[in-house]
C-alpha cells in the first residue's frame, strides 16, 4: 500500500511540473510548472474573496469628469474610496481606442458593484497641468486611489478588472464596515408564540403594541390557512405587532370563558382593551389593512445596542499576600 502511494505521488509530480500553456511552451513573463499552477490557484482566490455586501440596494455609480480646480474637493469626500482615472484619449479613433473604451467600460462595471462607498472621477491629462504627460499612446495614463484626501494607491497606465478587482475588494471593506456600524438601528419582528392561559392576562397587557389573540386547532384548515398571513404581519409591522397562539383544545377554560364558538378567532387589543376582531380565514390584505390602521401613532420597538462592558476593575494584590490561614510565618 505504502508503495503504491509513492508510485502515485511520483506520477502526479511529474504530471504537475511540465504544466506550461496551451503550446507546450512556458508562457512568456509567467512562470510555469507546479509554481504557475499555485500562482494562479491564489490569484483566484485573491479575486473571489469575501467582500461585506452592501447594506440595501446599490445606488447609481457616481461617474465625475473633473477639471484642475476640482481635483482637491473630489479626492477629500469623506468614508469614499475616490477612484481617480487620469486619461489621454486625443486623436483620431482607432483600434487601440475602441480597446481602451471598452477597458473604460468594465472598469465602470467594477467600481458599480461598490457605489454605495466609491466615486469614479475621469481627469483629461491635456487639460490639466497639474499632471504631466507619460505616454503618447492613447489610454489611461494612471489610476489612484484616495481615502480622506490621501492617495492610498496607485496605479501606472491602463488598470485591467482582474488588477482592480483585489484592490476595490482590499480598500471598501473599512468603509462598508464602518458604515454599517454608524447606521441606526432598525426594528425586529416579533416572532409569533403558542402560548398557555397562564400567559394571556401579561399578553393583552402589552403596552404600546399591536396584540393579536389567536384561538386555532391543529385539526383546523382555515386555521393552517390563516397562519402564513398572520407570520407575514410579523414582518410587515416589525417592533409593533405581538401575535400569540392559544390552542383551544388546550386552553379549554379560557376558550369558553372568552365566548370563542368558531376557530379561527382572531381578536386584536390595544393597552389591555379589544378594538377588533373577526373570524374565519382571511387573506393577507384584509389582516394587512386592519393592522396598518390599528398601528398608526404607534412607534416600533427597536432592540437597545448591548453597551460595551467596562473592563471589570481590578485590585492587585499586596506582595507576599496569602489566603487566610496560609499566612507565612515569619522567621524571627
């Protein structure tokens, strides 16, 4: 068995080392064999590494073409990454500009998917003397990137997506980070609970809050049927609407004593007092409507931010201190 493993480690080494391009030969600037392999291996990694998602929906990608004067106030936009492309596209078009377009495109491309924490800013070489010329070949000249006014990277000539992608993925973390931190804080649905008659009295008790009493059995259609729509106003009314669930097989006593004679019952409270009620299933905007009227002026409940815990204070010891009764006995 050892050996077969040796044979087989061999044959895969040997398979791996002359790993080169497609013609058998080394590929010119890259290196080839197992090294290549392994380069590759973690460049892909580097390009699919996990970025925090934006916080909601992305909004439109800031595209600015700046002039000399601009250039300070568009690099000193506060938690943005500002992504200054410098260019030279004079003279007539041809076949390396349209290539260069197209370049320009998938840059913009790129830098949409971080528009919530970056700016692009497009800057025209011949227009600005505070850049000097570097090529004379149509394209971009050079690619910064700045964070509170300071240049954080640069970039010399035409940036590829696969050279800004790690860079984008590297700089917007902190400030998406940070972003999300600073935003407040939004409410949470209250997750609707079977609950026992011992719990009814504290339920329709809730203060400022929406109470929705619901009297089901497991044997009931409509009842199966309504719990959906009541789970969907859970999260429709997140922090206002409080929804427990009394089987009536269970909760005999409190059934009768309630007048329920056909399930679903559905009953809504406000500070102990009922306002409304119906029975028997029915759809979601009908639920829906009666709880955006009965919520109205009511303020959501957000959950408190845990407070950080001060490091917990602490007293040093006394040198040569010892338990009671382990005292050291003093030599005389």
């Amino acid at each position: 068995m050892i050996r077969s493993r040796t044979v087989f480690t061999v044959l895969l080494l040997a398979a791996l080392l002359p790993l080169t391009g497609c013609d058998g030969k080394k590929e010119a600037g890259k290196p080839g064999g197992l090294s290549g392999l392994l380069d590759k291996l973690k460049g892909k990694q580097a390009d699919t590494a996990a970025v925090t998602p934006p916080m909601g929906p992305l909004p439109p990608l800031i595209v600015q073409d700046i002039v000399e004067a601009e250039f300070p106030n568009f690099i000193d936009r506060r938690d943005k990454l500002c992504v200054l492309a410098i260019y030279d596209m004079y003279g007539p078009e041809t076949a390396d500009t349209l290539k260069q377009r197209e370049i320009e495109r998938k840059v913009e491309e790129e830098m949409a998917k971080y528009s919530d924490v970056a700016v692009l800013g497009r800057l025209d070489i011949q227009k600005c003397k505070l850049f000097s010329k570097t090529t004379g070949a149509p394209g971009v000249v050079g690619t910064t990137f700045y964070l509170d006014g300071k240049d954080v990277e640069a970039f010399n000539g035409t940036i590829q997506v696969e050279q800004l992608r790690p860079i984008l993925a590297r700089l917007v973390e902190p400030l998406r980070a940070k972003l999300r931190a600073s935003a407040p804080a939004k409410p949470v649905p209250i997750p609707m609970k079977e609950m026992a008659e011992s719990e009814y009295p504290a339920l329709i008790a809730t203060r400022n809050k929406l109470v929705l009493v619901v009297y089901h059995a497991e044997w009931c259609g409509p009842c199966k049927m309504l719990k959906p729509v009541l789970e969907q106003m859970t999260t429709e009314f997140p922090g206002q609407v409080v929804i427990g669930r009394f089987n009536v097989d269970q909760c005999k006593g409190l059934a009768a004593k309630n007048g329920v004679s056909g399930i679903p019952d559905v009953r809504f409270f406000l500070n102990g007092k009922q306002v409304d009620s119906f029975t028997g299933y029915a759809p979601a905007e009908t639920v829906r409507a009666k709880c955006k009227l009965l919520t109205a002026g009511l303020e959501p409940e957000i959950p408190a931010t845990p407070a950080t815990s001060p490091e917990a204070s602490v007293t040093r010891m006394k040198k040569d201190w010892m338990p009671p009764g382990m005292e050291k006995t003093r030599k005389n």
